[in-house]
C-alpha cells in the first residue's frame, strides 16, 4: 500500500481522511476515540514500529476534523449518529485501503468499535488491539464517578453534580474540577500530546454518544454491552490500560480472563492516553505483541 495521505469516498458520498505511513509486511489499522476525535494520536506509530516493519494506516471517521464534517442538526444526517454507521464505515475504510489479514487498534471509542469489529469481521483480522476501553459502558460508569469521589471533596462532588443536573457545563469551577481529573486520569502528560490553535474535537459527534466531558456519560453509548459475547473473540488480543485509566482495570483484567487468546500489559504513569503519556512503554508492549502473533509465539 502507498505512503501517505488520502481522502477516500464513502459509498454515501462523504469523503474521509486517511493517511498510511511506514514500510513492511505488518499492517496496522488504527481507530481513533472520541467519539469525535481524530487520527493525530497515531502520528508517530509509523516511526515508533518501524524496527518491526509496519505499516501503520489511521483516519479521521465522519465528523471528525479532517474529514467531512455533515450539521448532524439536519435530520438526514441523524442517521449517521449511531455505533452500526461507525462500524460499517470502519468495514468500508478498509475495504477501501485494500487491507486484509491485519491488525486492527482501537483507542477508547475505537476500542469499542474494534470488539464490535472483531465479533463480526473477525476472519479478516491476525490480531486486535483494544486500547483502554471495556466491553461495556455500565461498570465504566460505576468507575468514574469512584474517581471523582476519591479525588474530590464531598462538597466539590456534589458541586459537579448540581452543574451536570442543570447542565451549566461553562461554569468556571466545574471547568477546573473537569481539567484536574483530565490531569490525574485522560492526558497525565498533557506536554506530550498534538497542540493545535483552534479546537479539534467534533463535539456534536462526542456530545451524541458521550456528554460534555469524560466523566458524564450520558450518550446514546448508554447501555451498550458486550460481556455476554467478549469471549467469542477469537483472534489474538492486546488488552493495554494505563495504570491510572479511567477504566476499571478489574473489567479489564476480567476481559483478560474471558477472551481465550488475549495478554493483558498496563502502561506505567499512564492515564486514558497512554500511548501519549508514555510512548516507550506502550510501543515496546505493541511492538512484541505484534511480534509474537506474526512469529508464531503469542502467549497469554
């Protein structure tokens, strides 16, 4: 496959940004989250795994900052806003990137999409990366707002709920109470992330499946469940946290015990973004799991 950047036209006539970079046999699909976010978390993938010869794909899914961005205010446009368009969009981008046999990475969001992906195109996949994200969003819920009440004061806690009841999300305290646990849990090294002048994230897109921020979830991803199906996957699977995720590293773990073929690696002085936070342990965790699945040698 050719280096470089490429728009792509969806069979619904939208155009999406995608870029391939790197050299080899190893091909690596990376999914961004989000919702709404976009492929710039992946810029350096492409070098980090060039000593294990990958070639490393990304986009940007509709919505998102560099690929057509509908007014999902428009009713016809509504229908766009649901995990089955997402997942069949994610099909679609790679059948248009001519991949197959490959390795497929999901960050949050992506990582849901990537269990959806592998439970129903799983023949397609050598292996799978689910990165920071559960098999369903209840015991998500139930973690991140422990967090808030193990960081926060009962008054400071109860200060964020009165502001999401009333959905008074500008309110500077709330704003500032929201960045510490961003600090603490999502971007630990926030130094170390993509800077841009303007803001980059589709929030009608993010605000539709999530909330205003990481710890309301009160989206339409409410409910989604895979628990009951997480061992149907059968492909090898890289289970990868930060050591402070938002995630319940016990969901986690228990996925670990349910996925017959799966590892389980957490990324040290990592938050949500760990790949960000600390790159070196994260691209020696992916590097030797992408390794061991192409060599023969995956373990548990």
């Amino acid at each position: 496959m050719q280096a470089g950047s490429r728009i792509v036209t969806l069979a619904n006539g939208f155009h999406l940004f995608t870029r391939t970079v790197g050299q080899g046999d190893v091909k690596l699909l990376c999914v961004h989250g989000g919702p709404g976010s976009n492929h710039e978390e992946f810029e350096n993938f492409g070098d980090r795994l060039a000593k294990y010869g990958v070639q490393v794909s990304m986009y940007d899914q509709l919505g998102s900052f560099y690929s057509d961005q509908p007014d999902f205010t428009q009713k016809d446009n509504q229908k766009y806003l649901t995990l089955d368009y997402y997942l069949s969009e994610l099909e679609e981008v790679r059948q248009k990137l001519g991949l197959d046999h490959f390795y497929l990475l999901g960050h949050s969001w992506g990582g849901l999409l990537a269990q959806e992906y592998a439970l129903k195109y799983g023949d397609h996949l050598k292996g799978v990366v689910v990165m920071s994200m559960i098999d369903n969003i209840a015991e998500y819920t139930v973690h991140i707002n422990q967090l808030r009440e193990k960081t926060f004061s009962k008054f400071d806690v109860n200060y964020m709920k009165d502001v999401e009841a009333h959905e008074r999300f500008d309110d500077p305290k709330y704003k500032e109470l929201v960045a510490e646990l961003y600090k603490i849990y999502v971007n630990r090294h926030p130094e170390k992330a993509p800077h841009h002048l303007v803001e980059t994230m589709a929030t009608p897109v993010y605000n539709h499946f999530q909330g205003n921020n990481e710890f309301v979830m009160v989206g339409t991803l409410n409910g989604w469940d895979r628990r009951a199906d997480i061992h149907n996957i059968t492909v090898p699977t890289l289970l990868t946290f930060g050591d402070h995720d938002t995630m319940p590293l016990a969901t986690a773990q228990r996925m670990h015990e349910q996925i017959p073929h799966s590892r389980l690696v957490l990324t040290p002085d990592g938050g949500h973004c760990h790949s960000v936070d600390n790159p070196d342990a994260f691209f020696s965790t992916l590097g030797e799991f992408l390794m061991d699945v192409e060599d023969g040698e995956f373990r548990d």
